[in-house]
C-alpha cells in the first residue's frame, strides 16, 4: 500500500472516530448527577425537608420537561417527569421556591439547516479526500472510467527507425504510414486514405513494440500506448468507458498514433465465453469497433497494435476499415541478426576473439529479445569472473545457459548414472554428426542441468530453414530416438531418460501424419483440430472431424514412422559402436567436450569397453 493511500485511510478513521465521540459526548450532556434519582427520591427529600429549590424546564411535548432539584447538602439532580404541573403543586405546598422556564423552541437553522450543512460538510470532505492521487497520476478513484495510456508527445530522441535492426521490409511498410502523418496533403490530392489500423503479428520478442515506438518516433506526433488488458477490469462498463475517453483524447490530439500492446486480451473472439454478450470483455471490444470504423471519423488516428495470437481474435476487427494492414514480423535471418547484435553490443566492450558474423549463423531461430538476453548473458559472466571485456568464451557460456539452462554441478550423479548418460547423449550426437540434414554438434554434456535434463547434447545449426522437408522431419525423430538406440544396444536394457525424447518424436510423426499430409496411406487430408481449441475456438463441443476407423489407422501410422526410425537409429550407431565407447568415455572423463572435440573421434576403432 502507498503512502498516500495510508494517509487517505488514517484520515477516515479519525473522521469516523471524531463522529462517534461527538454523539456520545451530546448523548453525555445535561445528565451529570441523574443516576438513581427519580420522582420516588424527590418526594422523600421533600418529605424530610431536603429540598431547597426546584427548576421546571418543560418540553415542547406539554407537559413533559426535566426537571432540577437543588438540596441542602448543596448537590442538584436533574430527573424527568411526565407532568411538570404536578412538581409546580407540591413545590407550592411545602413552600419551596421554584422556578418555571420558558418552553425552549429551537431555530430553524438548527432543526432543519444544520444537518443538513454537516452532511454537505462530510460529503464535500470525502469527495476531497477520494479525489487525491492514490499510487499515480492515472489511477485516481474517481478516474475509474478514464483511459490508463500513457502519452508521449516527442520520443524521436529515444526511438527512430535507426534504432530498429534486422526488420527492413516491416520499416519500409511503415514508412508510408509515416509519411502521411508527415504530409496528408499528398495522399489526401489523389484520393487515398491511409489505413485506419496496422496489425503487428509475430512471435514474442521479434520487436513489435520497438517498431510501434519507431514510427511515432519518425512521424514526432503523440503517441498513446496501453496495454490490452488495462481495458478490462471486473467492473461492467468501464472497459467500454476507457475506449471512450482514449479515442476522445486521441482526437484533441491528432494527428496521433495509438498503440494497443497484447490486443488479443481485448479483441478476443466473440462466443466463446460463459457471459454471452453480456460479458464485459465484449462490451470493450462492441466498443473498440464502433471507434475504429463507426458513424464519427477519426481523421489522423492510427491504431498499431501488436500480438502473437492472431488467430483467437475477432474477424470483425480484422476487416479493412479496421485493421487494414497486417504486417508479419518475424524472426530474423543471419544479416538481420547480425545487425541487432551490433545495436545490442554498442555499449559493450568486446574482445578480439568475438566473432558476430559467425555468431548470428550460429544462433538461427533467436529472435531480437534472445540476441539481447544472449548479449547480456554474455556481459554479466565476464564481469562476473572480474574481465574488462566480453570473450568469445563468455559467449559460448551463455549460449548454453540460454538454449539449454544453467549447469548443476554440484549435484551427486553415481558413476552407473553417469555411464547410462554419457551413452545416451554419445548417441545423439553420433545422429546429429552422420544424418545429412541435421546441425553439426556444438557441444556435448553430462552435467546436469537446471531443466532437470541429467545431459544435454547441443547441436549448432547454420542455416535457416523455412521449409522443413519429410526427410528433414524424418531425420529429426531419429536424432530423438538416439539416446535411447544407445541404452538398448549397449546396456541391453532401457531408462526412463529417453521420455522428453519420446514425447517429442512422437508429436513430429502425428504432425506428419495429421497435419503436413507426409502419409501415404491416409492421402493428403489434414485431421488436425487446432480449429476446435475449447477455450479459443468456437465450441464446448470438442468432436473429432474423422472417424473411429480414421483415428486408428492414424495411431498406426505414427507408429510405424515412429519404429522405421528407431531401428534406423539403432543401425547407425550399431555401425559406429566404436565411435560410441570413445565418446561416452569421453564424456565420463571430462563431463563436457566440445564439438571438435567429439568430430575428433571418428577415428581408428578402440576395442569396446565393459558397459558395467
């Protein structure tokens, strides 16, 4: 809790305490010495001659009123009586001065004004106190239907298209839409409208934001940035009530651009939930819709969003008018990624060994985020081991802890444990050497790791692939089915290490079966059901689209593909068995070898060591 919502709390409660201890204390007034004094003892200290003077004070309430005894021990008591005309007569008879009060009206302005003020009062109190900034300058209470963006008028000192590596056809998509908020006048003589909205879609990490932030950098116009999910909150209306008061401050200031980060959060397809069209994440979207393309324009209003789930959104928010243009940012090639490690490496020194040509071949598949973290990685084991500069080794080590986890060598692995794994991993890699459309073996390990893997086996691949070939997928279930091919042939026994390796040789053979058509038997028919996804797709009613018949002549095929593999893998190594014993007692001896050092030993054969 913030400091400022403590102070706001501790002002409530001192409110409510000073109210309470008002009440009491009124409730407390006039009725000092009253306590066990009644009609009963003011006729007894009548009686005895106690009773030296008597006050009426009647009520309104004739004749009603309180009355005050004053005795001879100089004490008075205060009692109420239900006939003052009573106490008058008794007082006459014994003779005791009294006094009669005026019946007491009260004004007006305490009767019927005052409360109401001290309402007015409290209310204008509370309404001070809940209007403070509690935690932000956005997140006041009586804000909860106002937008959350953030706007940042000028961000070209920080973000431009200079900033942004590797995407050179997603910029030059984006250099139009920069171009027109530059210079509307030049599209607007030819007829043209520039789209309305620009969907960003790729995987996490690929620089969506970056480029959203690098056109409104280049354009120097506002930029509104907000998050999917700061639409939706738990209380109905509000989603739709800040899409509202987003586009009308957008408006005040167009031209703009405005970012919705994770728009899948909001634009979900409809129907798919338990609230109907009452569920306030549709209402939201209802609303972001009728924004975008409804009966009011929005001259100068871009809307850039980005998200990596494109295909659980909303068709009516993909239509033209809404989202015009969907721009696919994906991961980059090897120039792209040199070009983001040289921005990653600006402020890094680097040593005469660091090679980043040869470390973005190296890296196929990493997006700009993993180059990034890579880089990091890098720089923090350096200084870690007190260098002024990042090595090639430094290098080395952070690639393994990103693609596979930190090293656990502390860990106690028995020598039999050892054994089974170095065999295991000693397979694989045999695979990765020999089969020709696999990488070439970066290192090998029986160190455990933090994934819980007891070895790793790393292979480097060199070239980016967009298409995968059924033989390279072939190959791909071989290379998973190695380690365990080395424990059966050498062991004459099997471990449970081989299970991650199972599962995904298992999800390749059914995706070509059901998915890429790579069977001859089943024909060119997709039976995937991506399309069906209870909590993403378009029913509760998860049915299959083949039959019973269909579903088993699929179960066959993998695992016919599944067994033409593993007895494949278990002919290659049964070929290089010699190549198997060196490296397992390699890998034994110095727990890691590097892959030149395992290409070393497709040499002279050694005689084949006891397994046991």
């Amino acid at each position: 809790m913030t400091p400022n919502k403590n102070k706001g709390l501790i002002i409530y409660i001192i409110v409510i305490i000073g109210l309470f201890a008002a009440l009491y204390f009124s409730s407390r007034v006039g009725q000092s010495n009253t306590v066990n004094y009644g009609y009963t003892y003011f006729k007894s200290d009548l009686e005895a001659g106690n009773v030296t003077t008597v006050a009426v004070y009647p009520n309104e309430e004739v004749p009603t009123g309180t009355i005050e005894v004053g005795t001879k021990n100089g004490q008075s008591y205060h009692f109420y009586t239900s006939d003052v005309r009573e106490i008058e007569l008794l007082a006459r008879e014994k003779g005791i001065p009294y006094y009669m009060d005026t019946i007491d009206k009260p004004s007006v302005f305490v009767t019927t004004v005052l409360p109401y003020l001290i309402i007015a009062v409290l209310f204008i109190f509370m309404l001070f106190i809940m209007s403070r900034p509690a935690g932000g300058s956005n997140s006041k209470l009586m804000d909860f239907g106002k937008s959350r963006a953030q706007m940042i008028k000028d961000i070209s000192d920080k973000f431009n298209f200079g900033s942004v590596a590797g995407l050179i056809e997603e910029k030059e998509e984006l250099a139009e839409v920069v171009d027109f908020l530059k210079d509307p006048r030049k599209y607007a003589l030819l007829g043209a409208r520039i789209p309305k909205g620009i969907l960003l879609e790729g995987p996490p990490g690929t620089g969506k934001t970056l480029l959203a932030k690098a056109v409104a950098g280049e354009a120097k116009v506002p930029f509104f940035s907000i998050s999917g999910s700061d639409f939706v909150e738990m209380f109905v209306g509000v989603g739709a009530s800040r899409v509202r008061d987003l586009f009308t401050k957008a408006k005040q200031n167009s031209p703009c651009i405005i970012f919705i980060d994770e728009i899948d959060a909001v634009a979900r397809r409809r129907g798919t939930g338990m609230g109907g069209g009452h569920d306030e994440r549709e209402q939201t979207l209802n609303q972001m819709l009728v924004e975008m393309d409804g009966f009011e324009s929005n001259k100068g209003i871009i809307v850039l969003a980005a998200t990596n789930r494109v295909d659980i959104l909303d068709p009516a928010i993909l239509r033209p008018g809404r989202f015009d243009r969907k721009i696919i940012v994906s991961r980059p090639d090897a120039r792209g990624r040199e070009e983001i490690l040289r921005v990653h490496v600006r402020n890094k020194p680097l040593g005469d060994d660091i090679n980043l040509p040869e470390i973005a071949r190296t890296t196929a598949g990493f997006t700009g985020a993993d180059l990034e973290n890579l880089m990091n990685e890098a720089a923090i084991n350096a200084a870690t081991h007190n260098r002024a500069f990042i090595t090639d080794e430094d290098v080395k080590k952070s690639l393994i802890r990103v693609g596979i986890g930190s090293e656990k060598r502390s860990r106690i692995i028995s020598p039999r444990d050892k054994k089974i794994t170095a065999y295991h991993e000693a397979g694989h890699a045999i695979l990765f050497h020999l089969l020709p459309d696999e990488g070439p073996v970066y290192t090998v390990s029986v160190i455990p790791t933090g994934q819980g893997a007891a070895g790793y086996t790393m292979p480097l691949p060199e070239k980016d692939n967009m298409h995968y070939t059924k033989g390279k997928l072939r190959q791909d279930i071989i290379v998973n089915l190695g380690g365990r091919a080395a424990e059966s042939i050498i062991f004459d026994d099997i471990t449970t290490g081989a299970s991650q390796d199972i599962k995904n040789a298992t999800s390749l053979a059914r995706d070509m079966v059901t998915r890429f058509g790579f069977s001859d038997s089943l024909g060119l028919v997709c039976y995937a059901n991506d399309d069906d996804e209870v909590f993403i797709g378009r029913d509760l009613a998860h049915t299959k689209r083949y039959s019973e018949d269909t579903a088993g002549r699929i179960d066959n095929e993998v695992r016919s593909i599944i067994d033409e593999c593993y007895s494949e893998a278990k002919r290659i190594i049964t070929e290089n068995i010699d190549v198997l014993h060196r490296c397992a007692a390699l890998l034994v001896d110095k727990e890691r070898i590097t892959g030149a050092e395992f290409e070393s030993l497709f040499g002279d054969p050694v005689p084949e060591p006891d397994p046991e």
